[in-house]
C-alpha cells in the first residue's frame, strides 16, 4: 500500500477543525520546528488537502485569522423552534406561521436546510406534547415570578418599583444539552469546543432567575470542577436589558478592606479609590442603585466579617441588588453567618454529570469525541473523569495535542490511558 493510501487508513475517523489545525501548526512555526510533514499531517486529519492548509497558514500570518471568513447564515429563534416543536417538526406550518406574524419569512426550501443543518449538529427537536408540557411549565414559573415582584414593604406598602425579572432561555425539552456556540467571558475552553446545556445549567439558570425575580440571594455550589461558573454565566448572558451584572473577585485571604477595594473596582467608579470606608462604602451604594447582580465567585473563601460587608451592601436602603454566592463550599462558608443563609431563596448544587448525560454533553462539547464510541465515552467517564467538565475539559486538550503532534496516533484505549495520567494527579 501506498504512503497515501497508509495515512488513509491511519487517520480514517479523525477528524480535527481548522481553529484547532492551524493554531497548533502556528505553535510549531513560533517554535521554529514546523515541515511540510506537520502540514500533509494536517490535511490529513483536518480531512483537506495540503495546498488548502498552506493557505490557512497563509491566512492566519497576514491576516491573523484561524477560521473561515464569516458569513451570514440564517438561524431560527427558539420561539421559532418551539413553534416547530408544537407542528411536530412540520417545517410548512412553520413557514406559514411566520408569513402570517408579518416581516421578512425566508424561503420553505431556506428553512428545510436550517432545520436539517442544526438537527444534524445535535439540536433536539422535542416531540409536540412535551414540547407543550415545557411551554405551560415556563409560563407557570415566570407567572410566580411576575407576582413575585409585588412584595411587602415595611410598613405594609407595597411595590413594583423593580425591573422585570429574567426571562431566560427555554430549556431544552427533555433535559438533552442544547450546544451554544463561541466562547463565554470568563470560562476558558479548549479550541473548537462550545458550551453545552445540561440539567445543571438549566437548574442554575432556574434558580437565578427566580432570585432576580425578588432581588433575593441564590447559593450554587458543588465539588470543583463540575462547571458552577460556567453555569452561572451562562444564566446571567440571557437576563433582559436593564440589569446589570458584576462580578467580584474574591482575593487571597481576604479581609474586608481587601473586599471593600474588590467591590468598588469590579464596579468600575470613577476616581481613585477613596481613602475612607465611608465614602468607598457610598460609593458602592450609589452604584448599587441600579439592578445589578453582584456574583462574588470564589465564595468559600470570605469569613464572617467578609460575608456581613457583602451583606450590608445588599441590606443598605435603594439598593437594587440580586446576590449570587458562587463556589466549592460556599454552603458551608454561608452557614458560619445565619443571618445572611436564612434569607438566601435558592440553595442550588452543581453535581457530576449523570452517567446517561455524558455522551450528548461530552460530543456536544467538542467534535473530537465524536469518533469515539458511546461504550468507550462511558469507560473514560467512570475511569478518569468521573462526571467533572474541568476533567473532561483537560481530556480533550490532551487529546488534541496528541493528534496534531503524532501523524500515526489513533484513537484506542492505550492512548486514552496516557493521556489519563497526565489529566489526573499521583496517588
């Protein structure tokens, strides 16, 4: 057989995008150690050929870009897959719903390809009935939540002063993850991954909004590495205009004066940092003023005199603040001070992923896993990655790696035990 016809059968099942291509090959460039033999590596993986790689790498050293040039791609809004949903997936009584709603209705063909397009990418099409139980269960809660607004005052006055609480994204019907594509500010992915909805991001996105709803305080919590974080900005990227968010960084060892500066810097005021805690203290509150979310990361950390600061700030009168106490431990960090647990709404852990989900969330996550087998997808969660994202996160960096820096690596059980002991620490 052929040398062509060898790496054929080496790479059959591989696939690599080209973000992912190109990024490793311009390590290898920067390193001075890239040949044409990485480059006919990578057509080969990246399923192209090798004129078309040299002109990624063309692309990427005048240009500075690793993907292809954008184009505009027609997406349908979840209104309009729940629509979709409730026809039983019947693209023309779509079509024709949107002709009657008025504006700009692609063609039926147009929308034929976007449905196929985005069904074949992992998007779940939910049968009509569930599709309709999840709708009157959406509609249930953000009812509860709009009353919820008109809440006692001292003095028995009532109301109705605060913006409308968030009105999240549906969840996915079902509880299979639903991809979003892109980065997030804050969360750190490995090249070509994306976002995934699983139920506990749906739970956390549940649980803020009903705190936002009352401008109450939510506690997430959970191990290490299952995606709390994650979570709880994927959540707060789809609350309404007028609230803001803030996230507060929780330092080392921190005391109150060290929150105190963390406070009034997350909020970006204006000015040098006030020389009394008065007039850093008013300054906060002025700020706090306006709805915000304020989301201290890291909660585990604070201790009790830490914790009645951050709780002064949500007491001080005019404030408009929704409290998001985010961290491993932060129950326990919350239960040293009752005053302030004994007000917090929504108590919301972030478990491992169930056995069930790894597959959808895992292939979801990044194309790579997708080569693997359901059985083999299932063997690496109950031996390495035990149901953590973060574990699974450092996996697929391996992997890849491994992939683009190997030309004869293939995909089996002797890689993937490798690569475990470098994603999991000695005992």
């Amino acid at each position: 057989m052929g040398e062509s016809g060898a790496w054929g059968e080496i790479t059959a099942g591989l696939r690599v995008s080209r973000p992912v291509l190109v990024a490793r090959l311009l390590e290898l460039d920067a390193a001075g150690v890239l040949t044409a033999a990485h480059v006919r590596a990578g057509a080969q993986v990246g399923g192209v050929n090798m004129r078309t790689v040299w002109r990624w790498l063309g692309a990427a050293w005048t240009e500075g870009r690793l993907e292809r040039r954008p184009r505009a791609r027609l997406e349908l809004s979840e209104q309009a897959w729940e629509v979709l949903a409730q026809a039983g997936g019947n693209v023309a009584a779509l079509h024709r719903h949107l002709k009657e709603a008025g504006g700009e209705v692609p063609s039926l063909a147009s929308l034929h390809r976007v449905v196929r397009r985005d069904v074949e990418a992992g998007r779940v099409l939910p049968d009509r009935t569930v599709a309709r139980r999840e709708r009157d269960k959406q509609q249930t809660r953000q009812a509860l939540a709009d009353l919820a607004l008109a809440g006692v005052r001292e003095g028995g006055a009532v109301t109705t002063s605060a913006p409308p609480p968030p009105r999240l994204v549906p969840e996915a019907a079902g509880g299979l993850p639903v991809g979003e594509s892109g980065a997030l500010a804050g969360v750190a992915l490995p090249a070509g991954a994306r976002l995934v909805r699983t139920l506990s991001v749906q739970a956390v996105a549940e649980a803020v909004g009903q705190a936002m709803a009352v401008q109450g305080a939510v506690c997430v919590f959970g191990d290490a590495g299952r995606g709390k974080t994650a979570a709880v900005r994927m959540a707060l990227g789809e609350v309404l205009p007028g609230w803001k968010v803030t996230w507060v960084p929780v330092p080392v060892r921190p005391s109150v004066a060290g929150m105190r500066r963390a406070v009034f810097d997350a909020l970006a005021l204006p000015g040098r940092f006030p020389h009394t805690t008065a007039r850093a203290d008013a300054a906060a509150a002025e700020a706090l003023r306006e709805a915000r979310v304020l989301v201290v990361d890291e909660a585990q950390r604070l201790p009790v005199p830490c914790l009645e600061y951050v709780q002064s700030l949500w007491d001080h009168p005019g404030t408009q603040v929704t409290l998001v106490l985010c961290g491993a431990g932060s129950e326990r960090a919350l239960a040293r001070l009752p005053q302030l647990a004994s007000r917090v709404v929504a108590w919301q852990e972030v478990p491992r992923l169930a056995g069930a989900e790894v597959a959808a969330a895992v292939t979801g996550f990044h194309p790579l896993w997708r080569t693997v087998p359901a059985a083999d997808l299932t063997w690496i969660d109950r031996s390495c990655a035990h149901g953590m994202f973060r574990t699974w996160a450092a996996l697929t960096a391996h992997l890849q790696n491994a992939l683009l820096t190997t030309a004869d690596t293939s995909v089996d059980r002797a890689l993937l035990r490798r690569l475990f002991k470098r994603g999991a620490p000695p005992l």
